[in-house]
C-alpha cells in the first residue's frame, strides 16, 4: 500500500513541482482530450511527469463537444429523457476518451489502464445527474499505483452504490469534482487542473483580452468566482480542496506555464466518509456589532450610490451589508451597516449628503441600532433550490423576523431583532444538522490579500423578478421561496426593501430576486397562482438584465472598494437597479445592454489589465 503522505507548506508549493516520489492528480479538459494530436499531446506531458518520479492519476472529460451531441441524441428521441438513461448515456463521453488515453499511452511504453468511476470505487448519493459523492474506496487504485501504472480515470461519474450499481453523474463541472475527490482520497501531494487557459484569470479574457494571470488565489476568493461563472474551476472542487486542504493548481494544457494556485487554509482533521456532505449548509456565522442605515426614496439615477459610499469611504468608515432595492417610481431605496461606533459618523455623511443627491423633500435616513446578522454558508447551496427558503422557514417558526435580506450562490445573510440572535443562531444550527459545529464569528475573516479587488465577474442569463407589497409578517419570504424551491426553481440574488407602505391597513414591503433567465416565465406563473392567497400585489419580470460583481477578501480592509465600482459604472452612464454584497464580494446588477462596458470599466478601475493579450484555445 502506498504511505500516507506528508501535507505540503503551501508557502513553498512552487518549489514543490517535480519533486520525486510526488503522487500527482492531473484533470484534462474536454478541448485537452478534443483530438487525437491533444490527446497525444497531453500523453508526453503525462510521460514526462513520469519520468521525474511521480506517480499519476489522471482524470479525464469527454472529448471537445461530445457531451453536448450526446444531449442531442437523446432530445431527438424523447422530450424528456429519463435521468436515469441520461446518466447511462451521458457516461459514455468520459469512457470513450479514458480508453483512447490509455491506449496512447500504452502506445508509447508507459504502464497504463482506465477506469470507470465504478471501477474506481466513485460512492455517490442515489441521485441520477447531479449526484454528489460520498465516499472512494482507494484499493484498487493504490494497487495499480504501486505496480506502476497511471490511471486514468473517467470523471463526472460515479455509482451509487456496490450492490445495484446504478451509474451515476456528478453534473456540471464534475470532472473537476472527480479529481479533486480523488486527491483527497488518496491524500495526493497536489491536484493539477488542465484547461484551454494559462490559470486563473481577473476575467473572462474572450470579453476583455487585457484580463491577467493571478499567481494565486485563496480557496475563499476562487469558490466565490466559480459560483459566478468563472468557468475554469468548478465551485463543488474548489469545497472539496478547502476542506481537505488539497493543493490546486490550474494550468493551461499547452504550456509549460506554473499557472494559478488556489491556496487553502490547513483544515481540522476529516474523515473520508461523506466526502461531499449531502447537507447544503456547512457554516452559520453571527455578528452583533451592527447597526443600519438606510435612505429612503433617493433618486434612481447613475451617479447616487457611487456619491453616497465615495463619501463613506472618505470619512474612512467600514461598511458591511449594501443592499438597493428595485426602483419605484423614479426613486430607489439605499440600506447598509456599520459597527455600532461608527454608526453617529455615517448618520452624519447619510443625512449631509440627502441633499446634495437632489433628494425630495420625503427623502429620509432610518437608523436601526438594535439589530444582529445572522448567515449559513456553504458550496452545497449551489444547484440546491430551497437552501434560503429553508432558512427563512425556520426563522419564521422560530418567531425571527427578517429586516434584510442578502445572498450571494455560496452564502444568506439576514439582519434581524438583535435580543432574537441567539434564537436565531439556535434555530438555524438545528436546521441545517449544525448542532455540534460552533457557529463562527463574523468579524473573524481572513486578511491575508493587500489587493481589495481579485477578479471581476460578469452573469448574462439571469431574469429579475419583483413582487410588490409583499405583507411585512413572518414566513412570507419562507413560502415565495419555498414555493419555487418545490418547483426546482433555483434563486440567485434576494433584495427586501427597507421602504415600509401601508397597503389597505397592511404593512407590506417589496422583494426582488434573479433566476436563471429560462425560468423566469415559469416562476412569474407560479406567483401569480397563489398572488391572491398570498395578499401581494403585481409579480414583474425583466430579463433584460446582467449581474456584475467583484471579488477580493482584500476588500474587508479597504473602506471604498465599493464606492470605486460604483464610481466606474457611474462615469459610463450606467445606471444600478440593484445592490447586493457578501464580505468579499459586491455584486450589482444593470441593463444588458451595458453589461461588457460595465465589466470592462470595473475590471479598468482596478487596475487589473495588463498589457499581455491571453490566447484561448478552441
């Protein structure tokens, strides 16, 4: 049997690359594997890494496009293919390509076999197309590891168990999620990704070719880009790594460049048992040091948000929570928190520049001193309609009610009555499984970047949705939310107004969401259904939108970092209809139509373009 292996310093992981004796899992991409001359090409990098004394587990994809003419084939058979046969068929594109590796690299002398994820031990929930895996019985693969072979092994696939053998896939990203699983496993020195890109990049370079290679990046800023669609890494890999403490580089397949390394802290000790843990929720964070500020009824138009926080950020006062609802009329609602001893200093800016932004004389400034942020976090949310909507449905049987609302794909936050935390966190830590796990303190984050601002992100395809004079009660956001989660419906940003109004002698407010643009009709049908037993008012869907967002764990120590992205978007003309932000990230969304000048101007004010043109490869 192959020894447990020693954990690697991150610190000197460069020097690491081609020590001897390193166990190595290497991931190919689909354009890795596309053709034949790829697939030769990746073989003589296999080789080489060989040859300087590592041994290998390879992971592959289906090659090029295949997946997707696999997909076809079953459209044009039926309108709603079985997930069971899906898996069956969809399974076949990383088989294909396993065995067509192995034979080239037989072909060139090097000792190799393929390996289905049930012939690997790939353990997974019972569930057909977005499985997630449980355990990897390691066996076999010591066994041929130690007779000197590479494996490769066909990622995005799994079984359900070892009795039926149901073959299951893992969804999107899922060879990502393979390989990093087995590196885990197999407790691997490190965890190579190949792509058609050099590493990880401050954007997307095929709408800004100016976009720059990042050295590294920790695990937390690299799992909020994935789950914006950052497509080089997928965010259920990036979990995994973070968990384990997996070193991960992602690097091009056709340079010898060092490409990106995606840093973890060193974890707690865990098991292998329930690898990637079927519960979606793995954190609840509190903070008690919070105090809001919002402003009502300032005006909807470029500029007032980039004035408001520019001049937050000049009295040099640290801001948390934004949130900007949708408009109404002509005008907008604008709420964020403080620390409690910065809460006199910001009343002063918010109130001073009223009417500098050309307020109306029913503009107004609403403090909240008494209030507490509660969150759960967790890469498992992704892909998981109803992880928000379980939260609010257990604040409202606890009595919770929630103030404010703010999401981001891996976390929810919510501002409530502060004498109701502990209730709060109780309630939350028992909903999720999280009983034994202590709840974490807000303020306790990591400082280890001096930049504020890592990569930008940019999201084409979400539809926003706005339900008026929804009833200010407990429980109304738990069963919108809960409705569309038993619906499949999954939901991407949550804004609730801070605007209180008076509707036939019931205290409503506004909610406003994004989802996937292909179910915005379905979710604005199913609203409407219950619009009168519910009691709000009129259901508004715009699909004409984009979600721009930075992030950077930076930013916590860098008053302003807001501010100068909503400056940049504001000297372009471009107005926000929506504000939401995490501790690391700020996200805000606008017109499609402004969207690639609103990613170029934010990616350009800070300073994240470099001179270098990256080359993609098709």
């Amino acid at each position: 049997m192959l020894p447990d292996r020693p954990r690697i310093d991150s610190v000197k992981i460069r020097d690491f690359v081609g020590i001897q004796m390193a166990l190595i899992v290497q991931k190919y991409g689909g354009t890795s594997v596309g053709t034949v001359e790829r697939i030769q090409a990746v073989v003589k990098r296999v080789i080489r890494t060989v040859k300087a004394g590592n041994s290998v587990v390879m992971v592959v994809s289906a090659m090029g496009k295949s997946t997707d003419g696999l997909v076809k084939l079953a459209n044009e058979i039926s309108e709603n293919p079985s997930r069971r046969e899906m898996d069956m068929l969809l399974a076949t594109g990383e088989q294909v390509s396993m065995a067509l590796v192995s034979m080239a690299l037989q072909e060139a002398g090097q000792p190799a076999i393929s390996l289905t994820g049930a012939q690997v031990g790939i353990i997974t929930e019972a569930n057909h197309t977005r499985a997630r895996i449980l355990n990897i019985e390691t066996a076999r693969l010591k066994k041929h590891l130690n007779e000197g072979k590479v494996i490769v092994v066909a990622g995005f696939q799994g079984v359900s168990n070892t009795e039926d053998l149901e073959i299951t896939t893992l969804g999107r990203g899922g060879s990502d999620t393979s390989a990093v699983a087995l590196a885990a496993a197999l407790k691997a020195d490190f965890c190579e990704i190949y792509t058609d890109v050099p590493g990880i990049l401050t954007t997307d370079p095929r709408l800004v070719p100016e976009a720059q290679l990042m050295d590294e990046i920790t695990s937390d800023e690299m799992l909020e880009l994935a789950s914006l669609g950052a497509k080089v890494l997928h965010p259920r890999a990036v979990e995994i790594a973070k968990n384990y403490g997996i070193p991960l580089v992602v690097r091009s397949s056709w340079t010898d460049e060092p490409g990106t390394w995606v840093k973890s802290p060193v974890p707690q000790p865990r098991s292998i048992e329930g690898l990637e843990l079927a519960r979606p929720v793995d954190g609840v964070e509190y903070d008690t040091d919070q105090a809001k500020i919002a402003l009502l009824r300032v005006p909807d138009r470029p500029g007032v948000a980039a004035r408001l926080f520019s001049d937050i950020a000049t009295n040099q006062l640290d801001v948390d929570l934004i949130i900007q609802s949708i408009h109404e009329g002509n005008s907008n609602d604008i709420s964020f928190t403080v620390t409690k001893d910065s809460l006199g200093r910001a009343e002063l800016v918010a109130s001073a520049i009223l009417p500098a932004l050309g307020a109306s004389d029913d503009s107004t400034v609403l403090i909240e001193t008494d209030i507490a942020k509660v969150s759960i976090s967790g890469a498992g949310m992704i892909g998981r309609p109803g992880v928000a909507a379980q939260m609010f449905s257990a604040l409202a049987e606890a009595g919770v009610n929630i103030q404010m609302i703010s999401t981001s794909e891996v976390k929810v936050s919510c501002v409530v009555d502060a004498a109701l935390c502990d209730v709060a966190l109780a309630t939350l830590r028992k909903q999720f499984d999280l009983e034994n796990t202590p709840s974490s303190f807000a303020k306790q984050r990591s400082t280890s970047s001096d930049q504020p601002v890592r990569g930008v992100a940019l999201d084409l395809k979400q539809a926003r949705l706005a339900i008026r004079h929804v009833p200010d009660r407990p429980g109304m956001a738990a069963r919108i939310f809960s409705l569309l989660a038993d619906n499949n419906i999954s939901v991407d940003m949550i804004i609730q107004s801070q605007r209180c109004r008076n509707i036939n002698e019931i205290m409503t407010r506004d909610i406003a969401f994004t989802v996937a643009q292909m179910d915005a009709m379905e979710a604005q049908s199913i609203l409407e259904a219950v619009q009168g037993d519910m009691m709000f008012g009129e259901v508004v869907v715009n699909e004409s939108i984009a979600k721009v967002s930075i992030v950077g764990s930076g930013m916590i120590n860098h008053p302003g970092t807001a501010a100068k992205m909503f400056n940049a978007l504001f000297q372009q003309g471009i107005n926000i209809q929506m504000i939401a932000t995490s501790e690391i990230k700020v996200s805000c969304v606008v017109a499609d139509k402004d969207a690639i000048v609103a990613l170029k101007a934010v990616h350009e004010a800070f300073e994240l373009s470099g001179s270098t043109r990256i080359q993609v490869a098709t």
